[in-house]
C-alpha cells in the first residue's frame, strides 16, 4: 500500500512526478501514487466543481425490436462499423456533483425495477464515495423513466429522504396523473405506474419541485427542455468558471447507431418525431459549439464530445485520468 512503503521510494516518484514521466516510466510510480479512481466511479473537473460519474449498472438491448426507422439490416451494418452487433450492452449511468455543502445527484439508475443483476449499484457507489443517500440533498431527474427515476424509492420509502428531486413538471403532470396509470395511447402502463410508485412518496412529503421552461435550479445548474423522448424530458448544463457539462439524459440510447443517425427512434419515446428533432437539433448544437456532455447510456462514464461525422455525428470519449490528486 502506499502508505507503507519506505520513503526513498516516494522520493524517487516524486523525482520521476517532477521530470514529467513518460508513458514508459515503470511500475514503481504506479504502485506508490494513488488517484480517486474506484471501479464503476470515475471523477470528472468542470471548472472548480468535481462530478462523479457512478456506474449504476448495464443492461442488453435487443436493437431489432427496440429501434424505429430503420431496419435489422441497415442497425446490424452501422453497429458493424461500431465493432458491436446486436443486442447492445447499455450503461446506466448518475452522476454526483458536490457544490458547497449540497450534494447533487443527477439521475437515480433503475434501483430495483431491472431486477437482480441489472442496475441498482448507484447506492453501493455512493457508499464507495463515503456519501450517504441521507447526504444527497437534491436529485435531479432528466425524466421519469424507470433506469433514471426508479432509484429514488425502495418498497414506498425514498432512498434520499432528505433530498428535494427536481424535475420538468411536465414529468410529473404526465406519469404521476391519476388517469394515466391504465396507460396512454399505447404507451404501457407500467412506465406510468413506476414512475409514480418511484415520485409517490417524495410527492407526499411535499419533495418534489417540478420547474417549467429554461431555469436556474440550483447555483451553476441551469435545466434546459428537451422534449420528445417525454414531454418534460429536460437537460441540466452545470457551468464552472468558463467550463460546462451538461448531463442530456435520453436524447439518444444508442451511441453506435443514433449518432451516425439520428433519425432512427425508439420505442420507448413517448414522441418519437419530436425526439427525432430534439436530437438533430441538440447534437448539432454540442458540435458547434464543442461543448462536454454526460449521456445516461453512452459507454460508462458517457462523457465526452459531440462531432459532426458524415451525414450525422460522431462521439468522442474524454480522456481516462487515474493518477495521484486526480
Ligand atoms: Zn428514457
């Protein structure tokens, strides 16, 4: 551990830290620096603030019946150029970001909904952090679908029950509505009555702050609306200093094909010809204007930047940083 190794070694490291090691500078500076790097948790600088992108879970995605406007052919060809074939391995993915004394939590995975196995890791990476859920003051909600919304409530109690979850009120006005739960259009009933069974009990405690158009929510995060997917499907652009995140929830699932096209939907969109437009027109603007941004289900940790590619767009990963004080 590095705690105990004798101090010529941390001499030497710091010798090696100091001459800027190269790619090749040995085992010994691996072994004697720690950084914060933890599996399934990956820290990320955004001006002065710090965001944890925490991993909970991935899921397999049969794309040949999930996807619209396209066919098993023309997915299997762009997941071909991807180096994938169908099903696809999603990520579920939250992110914390800690902004004075308020710990911010983006997203809540799928909590019990997927069942054993497939998400439901967000409390244990939260614990890795030596966060609490009693620690976690806001939640931030993209939407309320069940990988984004059903880690907030275990067996009827919330997870974070000091928390104040924020959400389009659009969310709440659709899924939480009484005569909804039969289902709408098609739309199945069990989004809406897990939606409501995961908002429910922060609802009855008077936690939930439904906000409405392009709002400040909290100091540094400003909610944007992104419907189509949902009706209140909503961004959060965090700014530090002259740097942004902004954490776009579903404006796409599927890194492989719905980059290169962004024409193809899904079927778990509520709207999928205002998704569709939603997704051309945002992805167009993170290109222009080279901005970072967090996707619930691009590769874990899902950040990275957005480029114009062809006909469509193309993603690009940020750096991995595992060294000492990163
Ligand atoms: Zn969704």
């Amino acid at each position: 551990m590095p705690s105990q190794r004798p101090l010529p070694i941390l001499l030497l490291v710091a010798a090696l830290a100091a001459a800027a090691p190269a790619l090749h500078a040995g085992p010994v500076a691996e072994q004697a620096t720690a950084s914060r790097q933890q599996p399934g948790i990956q820290h990320y600088a955004v001006g002065a603030l710090q965001v944890a992108a925490l991993s909970d879970g991935s899921v397999p995605q049969d794309l040949h019946a999930l996807l619209l406007g396209t066919t098993p052919a023309q997915t299997d060809a762009l997941l071909h150029q991807a180096f994938r074939r169908n099903p696809v391995e999603a990520s579920i993915n939250a992110y914390l970001v800690t902004i004075g004394e308020r710990h911010v939590l983006i997203e809540t995975g799928a909590g019990t909904l997927f069942g054993p196995g497939n998400g439901g890791k967000l409390v244990q990476r939260l614990a890795a952090l030596g966060i609490a859920p009693e620690a976690i003051t806001d939640v931030l909600i993209t939407h309320i679908h069940a990988d984004h919304s059903g880690g907030l409530s275990q067996d009827g109690k919330p997870v974070f029950p000091n928390a104040v979850v924020h959400v389009g009120q659009a969310e709440v006005d659709y899924f939480l509505a009484p005569d909804h739960q039969q289902g709408v259009k098609g739309y199945d009933a069990a989004y809406f009555q897990q939606g409501t069974a995961s908002l429910g009990p922060y609802v009855a405690r008077g936690q939930v702050r439904g906000f409405q158009g392009q709002t400040e929510i909290l100091p540094g995060i400003t909610a944007i609306p992104a419907p189509g997917h949902t009706p209140g499907h909503s961004f959060y652009r965090l700014q530090s200093q002259d740097e942004s995140l902004t954490f776009i929830g579903d404006l796409l699932h599927v890194q492989s094909v719905q980059m290169p096209r962004p024409d193809i939907t899904i079927v778990y969109d509520v709207d999928p010809a205002a998704a569709r437009a939603t997704r051309e027109r945002f992805l167009s603007q993170f290109a222009q204007e080279r901005t970072a941004i967090a996707g619930a289900h691009l590769a874990f940790p899902g950040i990275g930047h957005v480029r114009a590619q062809g006909k469509g767009f193309g993603f690009v990963p940020v750096d991995h940083r595992d060294r000492a004080g990163e």
